[in-house]
C-alpha cells in the first residue's frame, strides 16, 4: 500500500525565495541536523532562470536533477541534465547553472554544510515573499563572504568568461 508523501514537521518554515532570479528553495536537512557533514535543498529554478558564476571555497556541491533540464558550467566542463542525471561541483570550482524553457528542479546537497544556510540567512521566507518582494543583494553578498562563497560574475557568465589563474 502507498502512502502520501507528507512534508517533514516544519518544511512550511524552510521554504524561501531565493536570488534576482527568484528561485525556491526548500531546505530538506541543515547543518545542525548533520553534526555539519552535509546540508540537502530542495531547489527550483524559474524557466530560463541562470545563476550568477560562482565558486565555494568551504564546500562542494552535488546536484540531482528531478524535473525539467538545466545546463551546468562547471571549470572547463559543460553538462545538459534531464530528470534522473547527477552532477559533482568540486571545492573551489567556477561554476553556474542555467534552467531549460520548462525550468528545473534539483536536489542539491552541499558538503560539509553550507549552502542551507545561504539560502536561510539571504533568502526571504515563502510565506513573506511577495511579486513586489526585491532580492537584498547587500546582504546576500555579506553572508556569501562569511560563508566562503565567491561571486564572480552575473548571470550570463560562464567559466570560460573569467580570466585563468
């Protein structure tokens, strides 16, 4: 016998728009949940939606795509995923993602932890957000330094658009 999926005690508070591009994000296991050794966010990028080029220098992130297509940049590496594929972005690598015309969705975990807790402290929670809602920028930057994050362009840029080291 199936049974519903029901949503964990709390999901409703762990929902949060997120970035100019105003993706969604649910965050499904925190840091705190993990002794710190990975966090697990649920994400939806907007059709046609692209993240700003970006690195982390205190995690690695891996990505599995449930619905729709994007597009991944990452270091010299180009990669079209569809629902079911998995992708690895390695500590420290240049990297951005682009949604397909329908969207995407993917699971994404970041290890150790980090990436829930950018979404948490920059995000606006869901049920605060409205279409007039304006992504802080000022304060996404200030905790994407805290946490090690490095923003190198805006979105439309690619790896292959920063100079090489």
């Amino acid at each position: 016998m199936s049974h519903p999926a029901t949503p964990a005690p709390g999901t409703r508070q762990r929902q949060f728009v997120f970035g100019p591009e105003r993706a969604r994000a649910t965050i499904l296991a925190t840091a705190a949940e993990t002794d710190g050794r990975h966090d697990l966010t649920d994400g939806v990028l907007p059709a046609g939606a692209m993240v700003p080029l970006h690195r982390h220098t205190r995690y690695e992130e891996r990505l599995w795509a449930v619905s729709g297509t994007m597009t991944v940049w990452a270091g010299p590496d180009k990669a079209a995923l569809r629902s079911g594929d998995y992708y690895h972005v390695p500590l420290d690598t240049p990297h951005t993602f682009h949604a397909g015309p329908e969207g995407a969705r993917a699971l994404i975990i970041s290890s150790p932890a980090g990436f829930a807790e950018a979404i948490a402290r920059a995000g606006t929670p869901v049920r605060l957000a409205t279409p007039e809602t304006e992504f802080d920028l000022d304060l996404f930057m200030a905790v994407a330094a805290e946490l090690g994050d490095v923003v190198l362009g805006p979105p439309g840029t690619t790896p292959a658009d920063i100079p090489q080291q």
